[in-house]
C-alpha cells in the first residue's frame, strides 16, 4: 500500500548517500522546498553534524551490507532516494571491485528487502546507476535503450539496477538515474583537477579522443527533484547534459575557464600506472543523451560544458 504526500505538497523522503556530493546538494534542496528528510547511514551522528541542525531532517542507523532497511525509516514515506555507493575514481585492487559492487548490488537488494517489509511504502524509489553500464562505444550517440557493455563496471551498473527494479513488483514506480561525471567545485572528478590545472599542469588524458557525459551538479539535482515529482519518468534515465563532449574539447573549456594553459598530455599508459583497471572507464569513454529527460520536457539550466564550469567555478551557481 503507497503513502499519501503530507500536507500542502510536502513529501517525506527517505535518502541514502546523502552526506556525498550529490547527496548532500540533494539534501538542501529538499528542506529548501520544506519538504521533510529521513537520511540513512551507518554513523548517523556525523550525518546530522555534516547536514546540519534541522528538526525536519532525521538521520538513522542502517549497514547496507548488514541487513534490510529499517521499516521506521521507509514506512509512510513519498519517496526513496538510493544514491549510496563506494567511490569507484581509485585503483582498482580485487577488494576495491568487490567494495564497489557490494555497497551498490547488495546494498540495493537489502534497500528493497526493507521496502518489502513495509504496509506503506513510498511511491517512487529513484536509484542511482552510472553512464557506465554502456561501456565503450566510441562516438557513437547512447540514448537509454542501447545495450550494456561488458566490462566490470558495465556489469555492476546492469546488476545495481535489477536489484532496484525489483521493487516493482511491490507496487513502487522505480527510476534509474544512469550519471555522468558531475561538475561541482566540492567534490568529484572536477575538485581533483583543479590543482594540476591551476598550476599549469593540466592537458588532455589518453590523446583526448574519448567523449566525457557529463552533467552540472545543479542539474543534477533538478533532475531527481523532476524524477520525484513526474510519475512519467521511469525506468533508465540518463542523467547527462544534451552535449557530451571530447576529453580534449573538455581539457580547453576547463583551462579557459581557469585562465591557465592545457599543454601537458597525460598519456594512457601512465594513467593505467596510476589506476590499473580503472584507467579503462577514462580512456575509453562514450557518448550518452538524455533522451528521455529532453523527451520528458526537462530543461537543463547548463547545457554547454563551458557555462557549467563557469557556474561551478566562477558564479559558484
């Protein structure tokens, strides 16, 4: 049985991840628009110190790799927002994959195991995913209905969102946000450049061929925010801007922005040193398109690289 939204539109979500990047941002704009949050996380206590002091904003215990979600988190609520995970931008040892698949597969599975248990469930589970699950393609253009590729993160991604899609089945509308790289100045892919870019140190990766889908954090948000609140969005959604771009074109828009220069290739092999397996996901790359959020009537508030950079870095928007 699904809950009703409380009074005057509120919504009572229920977050996991919500002390990471995404998470975090997502938070804010949530209690911006007064609606009410319930985070779940193994060390509560430094969740509310990271979130804030917020009497609308709750934060319970939950292990993902340990058991079900508690019922009291989940029972009653609008919405659950699942965006938990180990960080994959590192080397790659045999413990690193099994870390990066377990806080994703198993974690997902026990998610929906507590969702199982619940009288009142949310209405909509919207599960984070990653422009991994298509692996290399090379140029060509990736629109939500292109297969999933066969490489290690392509296989997690393809398992992460069939434990997600198994809460359809208890009545719950399930979306699967497949992301990009998120430009945010506090974190991700783009904090760790900035300090070789600012130096002058910064150049295109691998030859600078391979595309790079990428989204701004204000989108990003703004597209769960549009997932919450449109039941016509379901299933895989690309959480990409509508212009993916090269590493090189990228490399360019970035030291522009910085007033620095991008003259230092870094080549392939030097970054498989760095990252083993991993390197892979950099130096391969590919082209994906948010067709069903364009379809859908979203519009993205930074659609070109460069404005996205500028508003991560510049107007802090």
């Amino acid at each position: 049985m699904s809950s009703a939204a409380g009074p005057q539109g509120t919504l009572r979500v229920t977050l996991t991840g919500a002390t990471g990047l995404i998470g975090s941002a997502l938070t804010r704009a949530l209690r911006e628009r007064g609606h009410e949050v319930t985070v779940l996380s193994r060390d509560p206590e430094r969740a509310r110190a990271l979130l804030g002091d917020d009497p609308h904003l709750r934060a319970l215990a939950w292990d993902p790799l340990r058991g079900p979600a508690p019922a009291q988190a989940l029972s009653g609520q609008d919405a659950l927002v699942n965006l938990a995970g180990e960080q994959i931008a590192r080397r790659w040892s045999g413990a690193v994959k099994r870390a990066i698949h377990d806080s994703r597969v198993t974690g997902t599975r026990n998610l929906v195991q507590g969702l199982s248990a619940c009288e009142q469930r949310p209405r909509t589970l919207v599960s984070a995913s990653a422009v991994g699950y298509y692996g290399s393609h090379g140029d060509e253009p990736l629109d939500e209905d292109a297969p999933a590729g066969r490489d290690f993160l392509a296989g997690v991604c393809a398992a992460w969102e069939a434990q997600a899609a198994a809460a359809r089945a208890l009545g719950v509308r399930v979306v699967a946000l497949r992301t990009g790289v998120v430009l945010a100045r506090g974190g991700g892919a783009l904090a760790k450049l900035l300090t070789p870019f600012r130096l002058g140190l910064g150049g295109p990766v691998a030859g600078g061929r391979q595309y790079m889908s990428w989204i701004g954090l204000p989108d990003h948000v703004a597209l769960v925010l549009a997932a919450l609140a449109d039941e016509r969005f379901e299933g895989p959604v690309n959480a990409t801007a509508p212009e993916p771009v090269t590493n090189g074109e990228f490399t360019r828009a970035l030291a522009r922005v910085l007033h620095r220069p991008a003259v230092l290739p870094l080549p392939a092999f030097a970054l498989r040193a760095l990252y083993g397996d991993m390197a892979q996901t950099v130096t391969s790359g590919a082209r994906v398109l948010p067709a069903k959020a364009l379809m859908l009537g979203f519009q993205f508030r930074h659609a070109h690289v460069y404005e996205a950079l500028q508003a991560a870095l510049v107007q802090r928007a």
